[in-house]
C-alpha cells in the first residue's frame, strides 16, 4: 500500500482471513484462547504495513517478535503436549517475515529466535516425558525446515531487491539522458537563431560598410580643407569623423560576430593567452581596482586553435569580469586545468569574478547578441565569445548559479578537432 493511502482489504487479505477462520474452524473448537490469538494474528497481518509505516526503523524487528510471540502463544493452547501441536507451522510466519524484510544474517538470527522459542515447550514436555531419537529428528527436521524456508525465500527478496535496485538505476539514468538531451535542443536552437541573425547581419552589416566608407573619405577631405579657413566647419566634420569611425567599429566587431571565420589553427600556449588578453583588458582600464589572481595547472597541453580568436574570447570575459567589479573593485580569478569533452583532451578555463552575477532571467540570454544590461554595451560580447567557442568545437557554460558573482567555464581542445577542415574550407572564400 502506498504511503499516505487509506487502508483497503484487497483479495488477498480476504483469503489470508478465510485460511485463519478455516484454522478457527478445526478443532480444538471450544478453545477461546486459541480463537482468540488467531483472530490477533490476522489482524495484525493486515495491519502491520501501518506499523512499518509508522516505525520505519524498528517496525520490521516489532513485526518479527510479535509474530514470534502470538505464535509460541497459540501452541501453548492447541493440543495437550504443546511441542507436538499440529499448529507449529505458524513459526513459518515470523520466520518468513524476517527473510522479507532483513538480510541474510539478520534471517537466520531471528529465525534462530523463532526454534527457540518453539523448542522452550521441551522443557514442559521433558517433565512428563522423556525424549525419544524418533522424537529428536522429528524436532529437528521441524527446525531445519524453519532455516530452509528462511533462506530460500530471503534468496529470493535479495534478487527481487537488486532487480528493483537495477531498474532504479536504469531509470536514473534515462532520466539524466533525457535532460542533456533537452540541453543538446537548448543549445541547438541557440545555435539556429545566431545563425540566421548573423546571416542578416553580414548582409545588413556589409551594405552599411560601403556608404560608410564614402563618408568617412569625404569628412576627412572636408577637415583638411576647412581647418583654417572655418574652425566651426572644421570642428563639425571633425564629429563626422569620429562618429563615422565609432559607426565602422561597430560594423567591424558586427561583422566578426556574423561572418564564419577561418581558423588558423596552430598549436597555442593556453597560459601565455590568457596572459595577453588580461595585460590588454588592464591596459584598456588602468585604473580598475581589481586583483588578478591566477593558477594555471603544470604542464598544460598546448591548444590547437586560432591565437587572435581565442584571445578575443579572454579578452571578452575579462572586459565584462573587470566592468562588473568596476567602482567597487574585486578580485578576478583565473584557472586553467585539463579536461575533456567528448573523449577530446583539452583545457578548461574558468573566469570567476566577484561583482554581482548575472540575474536569473538574464542567464538563459546572455549568449544571445545584442542582450546587455549596460547603458553603452552593445551585447555582442558573450555571443562573439560562443561562436568563437563553437567554431573550435569547444564549450563555454555559466557555472555560476544565480546570487553568485558570475563564473564562466570554457573548454578548448588541445587536439586537433575532427572535422575543422571542412569547416576551414567551406568558410574561407566568405570572408571579407
Ligand atoms: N562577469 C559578469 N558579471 C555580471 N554580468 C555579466 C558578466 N558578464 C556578462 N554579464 C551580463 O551579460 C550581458 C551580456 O554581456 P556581453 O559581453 O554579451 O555584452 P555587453 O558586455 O553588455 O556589451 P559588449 O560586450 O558588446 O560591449 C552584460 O550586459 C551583463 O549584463
Ligand atoms: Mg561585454
């Protein structure tokens, strides 16, 4: 019976109380004890789940010595030599309770309780009688039957157990199958829509490039004609410019996140990487209040990847660790340690920061371009950084959880991955 059900006869009990009225109805008849004690066994067989129920640890001893007691007391009042009552199978009921619920050990001790408990009517027996040898392995076979059943039948609940254990086990693991797979849908669709935003992307970005350019050429011929002549004309094309050449920044990190890129792989020291990219992310932001702390493992195998697209990944993740400490500064930790992903070997880098975190609705997003909680930030960051990962047939999750200060964990290979020519050389005539 479930936990928490109401109690309901089922069939079975139904027949366990007719067998016991059946019992009831054999002589000695007129035996009101007897009545009695078998009327107390079948009620406690039905009710003894609830006392599992309610003594998760002990109910199986209670239920065995319970057993144990009504049935040395029920041959206590059938037949005039109680060691020799025709009731002495009702040991088989704690007995074999006991084989249901404990171990081996535990079975043959309580089962050990149970023939002693039968053998105690000897003593009775022995001040009238004397013990014959017929007598002796009559007790004897008796008992050795207790042990027989016993262990046949724990045999059997142990294999049941292991089975259900098995199952269990199975199904644990189909159930974590199950949620990387729906993992493996989430990054497949985040793949889906970065591709076919960076396809517009490239197309939108490269028509801006072109009337850009022209600007860009005609403010710079204005500046150089209008300096002296006109200082306010020449101070206005002077914005046309910069702004001009903001705009074609812009359109240039645009572009590297919407365009395939072509890898130059070659073998890559991962510390001298991340190295770089934090003396460029501190050189960006001199005066930042920020500790770098960093440990990266011995002996690192070199990456096999492409130098300036994985310094930009650091260089990304570093910007926004140093942007989410700014003000009130923070220490910035850098680990690098093998790993493998998918039977790759690699290098797995973790950038941990102590600034705020990343809010819990903003966590499935971040990796989507132009998502940014910054008043000037693009939000290109993190969805360049993916695709540079992805390109290298590596990983990066957010290991953080939210309420945590952010912690990002990129995967790298080290080998070379399969498949990367191809990818080098379907790409490589679209650059540019
Ligand atoms: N280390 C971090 N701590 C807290 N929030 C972060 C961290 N890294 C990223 N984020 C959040 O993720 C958002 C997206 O980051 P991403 O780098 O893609 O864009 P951005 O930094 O806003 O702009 P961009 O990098 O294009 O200048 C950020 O705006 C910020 O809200
Ligand atoms: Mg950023």
């Amino acid at each position: 019976m479930e936990n928490g059900r109401k109690y309901a006869l089922s069939w079975i009990d139904g027949l366990w109380l007719l067998f016991l009225l059946a019992l009831a109805l054999l002589p000695p008849v007129r035996e009101v004890h007897k009545q009695l004690i078998l009327l107390a066994i079948g009620l406690f067989q039905l009710l003894e789940r609830q006392v599992l129920l309610r003594f998760p640890q002990r109910g199986a001893v209670y239920a065995v010595l319970v057993k144990i007691a009504l049935a040395t007391v029920l041959l206590g009042h059938t037949g005039e030599l109680s060691i020799n009552s025709s009731y002495y199978p009702i040991f088989y009921l704690p007995v074999i309770t006991a084989a249901m619920y404990f171990g081996p050990a535990a079975t043959l001790f309580w089962t050990a309780v149970a023939s002693l408990a039968y053998c105690s009517y000897l003593y009775p027996a022995l001040q009238e009688y004397e013990l014959t040898r017929a007598g002796v392995v009559e007790l004897a076979t008796r008992i050795l039957f207790f042990f027989v059943a016993a262990l046949i039948v724990n045999r059997f609940v142990l294999e049941n157990r292991r089975q259900v254990r098995r199952y269990q086990q199975l199904s644990e693991s189909l159930a974590e199958a199950n949620r990387q797979l729906q993992a493996a849908q989430e990054e497949a669709r985040r793949s889906e829509r970065l591709a076919a935003l960076g396809q517009l992307s490239a197309g939108l970005a490269h028509e801006i490039r072109n009337p850009l350019g022209v600007i860009k050429g005609s403010a710079e011929m204005l500046t150089q004609r209008l300096q002296q002549a006109q200082p306010l004309a020449s101070e206005l094309a002077g914005y046309i410019l910069s702004e001009t050449n903001r705009l074609n920044a812009l359109v240039a990190r645009f572009l590297d996140f919407a365009r395939p890129s072509r890898l130059d792989l070659r073998p890559v020291d991962a510390p001298a990487l991340l190295d770089r990219a934090l003396e460029t992310v501190r050189a960006q932001m001199p005066d930042a209040p920020v500790t770098v702390e960093r440990k990266y493992a011995a002996g690192l195998p070199p990456l096999y990847a492409d130098e300036q697209l994985c310094e930009q990944i650091f260089v990304n993740l570093f910007t926004n660790a140093y942007q989410a400490m700014d003000g009130a500064g923070g220490r910035l930790q850098v680990t690098a340690e093998r790993d493998a992903l998918e039977g790759l070997p690699g290098v797995a880098v973790e950038v941990q920061d102590s600034g705020p975190g990343i809010p819990a609705e903003m966590r499935q997003q971040i990796f989507n371009p132009f998502v940014s909680s910054k008043k000037d930030g693009v939000g290109l960051g993190l969805s360049i950084v993916a695709k540079i990962v992805d390109d290298h047939h590596g990983s990066i999750r957010l290991k953080s959880e939210p309420g945590e200060s952010a912690c990002f964990r990129v995967f790298l290979p080290s080998g070379d991955p399969q498949g990367q020519e191809e990818s080098d050389g379907g790409n490589s005539d679209r650059r540019g």
